[in-house]
C-alpha cells in the first residue's frame, strides 16, 4: 500500500500565504529560493507521518501558481517505490499522468497525475539515503 506523504497548495502570494497558515495553525515555513521553485515548505507536525511519526501526521508545502500549468489544486502526494511502474499503474486505472517524472533535488522523482474524477494528485518516488 502506497502512504499519503505531504500535501501541496498552489500561492499567489508567496508571503501572504506563509503569514496565514503561520497565524491561522501555528505552521513552521520555510522559503526556498529560485533553485527550489520558489517553494514554501511548510512543517505541521514535529515529524512526517508513519513510519516514523505521529500516525496521521504530514507536512507539506505551497509552490507559486503558473497559467501555463494544468490542475493548480490543492493535492496530496503519494509515495511510491517506482515511480514508472506507479505511473503505468494509474495510466491503466484510467488516470493521466501530468508529463515526465522530474527530479527534486534531494527529495527524489516527482510527478503529477488525474485520477479518474479529475482530481490532481502527485507521486513521489523519495531519494534513497545514500543515494
């Protein structure tokens, strides 16, 4: 069974949504640079959800809206061992992969897909420590 990793919501504002979820849930952000996409991580709990922490338990993150970008939702990541077998597998489920895995610097492979709702959500094939 693949876990539900981290969560991600579109921001206009990169500021301005760091301010709210900080005020609004006490969320910890962090702000990363151009090299990350302008990204803004965001910690809701004192460590990721199983298997290593409280069950239920994920963090997340915002990334900045772009017009030239399908299916700018909020979404929840799904880990998977193989990214391209997963991408096969929800293809033949009638879901759409979003185009080609990408890599995330030290974070590992990362795509975005339909399921068969319409509903956007992503997969995360993490980077192996050591790796």
């Amino acid at each position: 069974m693949d876990p539900v990793v981290h969560f991600e919501m579109p921001y206009d504002d990169r500021e301005r949504i760091a301010r709210f979820y900080q005020e609004a849930f006490g969320w910890q952000l962090q702000m990363m640079g151009a090299e990350m996409g302008n990204y803004v991580l965001a910690t809701t709990a004192d460590q990721d959800g199983p298997p290593q922490g409280k069950r239920g338990a994920i963090n997340g993150g915002f990334f900045p809206r772009q017009a030239d970008m399908p299916g700018q939702h909020p979404s929840v990541v799904v880990a998977v061992q193989d990214i391209a077998a997963s991408s096969r597998k929800v293809k033949e489920a009638g879901g759409e992969v979003l185009g080609e895995p990408m890599e995330i610097p030290g974070v590992g492979l990362y795509v975005a897909f339909y399921d068969t709702e319409r509903n956007r959500l992503s997969m995360l094939q993490p980077k192996m420590a050591g790796a």
